[in-house]
C-alpha cells in the first residue's frame, strides 16, 4: 500500500474508533450526530493526510501527529457545515448537507461544536507544542473565514481582479492545508525551516489544488467529479477562468448569456479554450504547483519528502 | 470606586483601545465589524470582571487576567450572535441583532470569527498555563452549546422536569460564569484547590443569576430590565416558574390561555404568587446563591474573596 492510502486508513480507523469512545458520545446527542455525520461522509482526506505525512517526513511515527490530524479534518468538516448554510447548498458527497438533513439552527449549533471539537484535538497534543500549535491554527482560522468572507462578497462585485481572486482562495481553502503540514511538522519536533516550507508547500499546493477545482467544474466530466459540470458557469460564479476571460473578453460572456442558447456552458467552454483563458489557467495552476515543489526541494536534504511529492502529484494529476 | 467598577472600567478601557490595533483591523472589514459592533453594545460584562477579580483574589495585579477577560466575553458574544439567530431575536441591549443589522450569513461567519477571536486571545497568555485554560475553555464552549441545544430541544417537550431545566441553565449560562473564575485564577498561579473553588463559585453564582433573570422576566419592570415582561409567560417558555407551576397545577396554564383574556400574564403571575411557585423559587435563587457563597468560605483564608463577594451579593439584588 502507498503512503497516501496507508495514512487515510490509519486516519479513517482512527476516526471511527473515537466514534465509539467517550469524547464522541456526549449529550445531548442533538448536537453530535450532526457532526458524526459529515466526518463520516467521506471525503478524500486531504488534510489529516498531510499532517500525518509531514510527522513522516520529520522521520516520526505518523500517531504522533494523530491530535493535529483529527483537528484540522474537524475544522474542515465544521467550516463545510457552515459554507452550505451560507451557499444554501443541499447537496454534500451526494448525500444532504446538514441543514438540509436536520435544520438551519442544528447546522449553525453543531458546526459551533465541531469547531470547538477541533480546538479539543489540538488541546490533546504535547503541552510544549501548545503554544505554537495554537498560533497557526488560530490565524489559519481566521484566514479561512476571511476567505469565505471574500467569497461572499465577491459575488456582489462585477469586477474581481485575478490577485483579488488569488487571495480569496489562498485563505479559503490553501492556507488550510499549510496549516495541516505545519502542525503536522511542529508536533513532530520538525524545526522552523522545515515547518514552514512544508507550509509554504501546502498554501502553493492548496492554490493549485482550487484552480484545479475550477477547471475540473468547468472541463471534468460527471461521471468522474459527481458534480454537474459548468455549474460554475452557469451561476457566473467568478473562478479564475471567468476572470481571464471576462478581462480578456469584454462583454463576450454577456452576449453569451442574452443569446439564450440552450449549450451556453458549451459555447462559454469553447470561446475559452479558443481564446487562450483554458491554457492560461491551466498554465496558472502549474506555477503554483511548481512552487510547492521548489519548497519541498529547499528541504529535501533534512526530510523524507518522497510521500509528500507523490502526493503532489496525485494531486495535480486528478480527474476527480 | 468599588472594584466591580474599577475592573468594569479596566475591561472597557482595554476593549477600546485593543479596537485601534491591527488585531481589530484585519481584512476585509465585513467580517470584523459585527464583531466589534456587538461587543461595543455593552451588557453588564460580568464574565471578563469575574476573571480580573479572581487574579486580585489571588494577590495578583488584574492586568494578569485580560487575555483570559477578553476571550470570555468574546465567546460570551459569539453565543449571543449565534444564538439571535436561533431565536430569531430582532434586538439585542437595545440595539438590532447583528443577522438584522446585517444578514444571516454575516451573523454566522462573523460569529465563526469571535469564537476563532476568543482562542485567539487565550493564546496570549503565558504559555505555562496554556494545556490548563485550554481544557477549561473547551470543556466550557462544549458545554454551552449542548446548553443552547436542550434548551431549543425543550421547546419541543412538554414535561420539562426541574433537574433537566437546572442541568440546561447550568451548561447554557452559569459554567462560562465558573470558567471565566477558574482561568482567571490559573492564569495567576491560582493553586487548583482555589482554582476549582472559584469554578464552582461562579457555577452556582450563574444558576442563581438565571432563575433570577427568569424572575425578573416575570415580575420585574419594564423600566429596569428593559424587557418586556412576561414575554417568557407569552411565549410559554418552560422557565422554573413554569416548570413548578405546571407540575403543581395540572391543567390550569392551559385553561388560563384559553379563556382568551387580555390579562393572562397578571393572571398567571397572581396564581404563581398564590400558589406558592414563586416563593418555591426564590427560595431555589436564594439556595444556589448560598452554594456560591459556600464555596467562597471554603478559600478565605488563602484568597482575598470581599470583592466577590460584594460582587454576589450585587448580582442577587440587582433588579434589571
């Protein structure tokens, strides 16, 4: 078995063993089902992943970072909890989001414990990592709301600069996968230096990783993203393909839209490609991949990076 | 000035000038402002006065305790936040609930943000004592929300029994009172005797402070506590005075709704007084009032307790 599937078992039986222990089994259970819910929903486990392979790289047992793992998947889970609420989205992995499944109220309240949850996995962790620990994380935390913050109000915004845009999705989703590496580097004794390029790593990773998103929603197919492809599209949500285009196309998408036609997202996918917007993004998501690289390079002398690079790849290389 | 004022005053005094820091100033704003919006509102701030007072209890000078102050109110304030949105309350201290100054989706992330907020703060205290405030303030936020979950679970019960409803006002609203006491006096080398004494000094202080509050509900003006009172009555709310009425005199809430008066609440209120409910619940008020002062007792000759004392005895008269 590879690395990434050895790790997301380890992870996934660890989860399900503290399923059955006290901490899972509180009352009133009103509040915990809900978010034994979404952490079983699945999910490719991107985080708690690489906090257990940034403990590897640091040449430890990944248990060590087992705390910090659990924290950032909570974490995940519990800003996934909210973003439906605010995206009034219905659907999760297929299966009804939280809100939907229970009601708005038992989404706001529990995706509260599970982040409180979060913060109690981390307070498991060695007493001499807390202080560091906490500092990430909680700017990270903060980041990631700022991130959706953006989001929001990007929607009420015609025009989105691409480094507005850039920005949005580094807090958003990126800054969050540097957080799981750098914690999962701190608990593992891994020095500044190594911490924070595996940071870096990941916030460059993380920016690849959405761009990729975006192209995947507007070019991947059903079958293999089980989404709809061109939903993006369709609700003129602006990802860096819009952007690109928009910037590049005055007035192109609009006429697009007026025009009525029933292959709208067709026509919209064509005009990018021809225009050059599908290569330039495509050409974007490749540079900050290769910076994630470049940054497990500056370390590679000190770590076992191997698992973190294949990782990578699998990453970049993904259909789904 | 007595120290409830001088410690009130101190509080203030280091919430409005942190407003100018770069800590109050981060990007983008739509996400900061509710926050300090709604903790510039006021309210008494008995949470961050309890932690200062439990450092000058300890000998310590109250300064000690501010990073502990400001994460209690602010957990303090994202509750309100979140729960507003729960309840759908329309004004909060006189002013809109931030969900109506702004919307729903302001309110739940900017309330994500105050809790992120109040971690961050207790990140600010001396590392030493961080694995100690850390497991107090999570066993706490853990059980205020499963507080704020019975006590929307119980709008859907009928039989609401006394221990249940003293089990919810417990987690919902005196624990953060015991918590904001317990780290105020780790965070002063507090010895964990003190430290626990304290906790459940502010325990008991909080229950006798909510059946207070649903007293005063009842039977207190609407110039004092600036509510409108009986609202609990109207909206039936299973409140101790309900709670002991009901059991007592089966049916009779029931027939007094549905002779359509236009003077239920006096009439329910004079039936309580008759029937002995409310003198069964002051006596209630009055005996967790003496825990709390039990436990005071038991730390006098190691801690200077006066001023919270004083501070219990202002919290049993007050009228509002």
């Amino acid at each position: 078995m590879n690395s990434l599937d050895r790790l997301r078992k380890f992870y996934l039986d660890s989860l399900e063993q503290g399923f059955s222990e006290p901490e899972w089994n509180r009352h009133p259970d009103e509040l915990y089902a809900p978010q034994r819910y979404i952490l079983g929903l699945g999910g490719k486990r991107i985080r708690p992943i690489l906090a257990l392979m940034a403990a590897e790289a640091n040449g430890c047992d990944a248990s060590i970072a087992l705390s910090v793992a659990h924290s950032v998947e909570r974490f995940h889970n519990f800003s996934l909890i909210h973003d439906d609420i605010m995206d009034k989205a219905k659907i999760r992995r297929g299966k009804k989001t939280v809100h939907e499944n229970w009601d708005l109220n038992t989404g706001i309240l529990s995706g509260d414990a599970l982040l409180v949850m979060a913060y109690k996995s981390l307070s498991q962790s060695p007493d001499k990592y807390f202080s560091e620990l906490l500092k990430s994380f909680n700017q990270t935390a903060l980041e990631v709301c700022e991130g959706q913050q953006m989001d929001m109000s990007f929607e009420k915004i015609d025009n989105i600069e691409e480094g507005q845009y850039l920005h949005m999705i580094r807090n958003k989703t990126a800054v969050l996968l540097g957080c799981s590496l750098e914690m999962g580097s701190i608990i593992s004794g891994g020095s500044k230096v190594v911490s924070r390029a595996l940071y870096n790593f990941g916030v460059e990773l993380g920016i690849s990783f959405q761009i990729h998103d975006d192209i995947l929603d507007a070019y991947g197919s059903t079958k293999t993203t089980g989404k709809n492809v061109g939903a993006d599209i369709l609700a003129k949500k602006k990802t860096l393909l819009w952007i690109h285009f928009s910037k590049n196309n005055p007035g192109k998408l609009d006429s697009i839209f007026d025009s009525q036609s029933i292959e709208i997202v067709q026509k919209i996918l064509s005009e990018m490609e021809l225009s050059g917007t599908f290569d330039y993004v495509q050409k974007r998501r490749r540079n900050h991949f290769d910076n994630a690289m470049k940054s497990l390079k500056e370390i590679e002398e000190v770590c076992e990076v191997s698992a973190l690079r294949n990782f990578a790849n699998w990453i970049f290389e993904r259909k789904f």
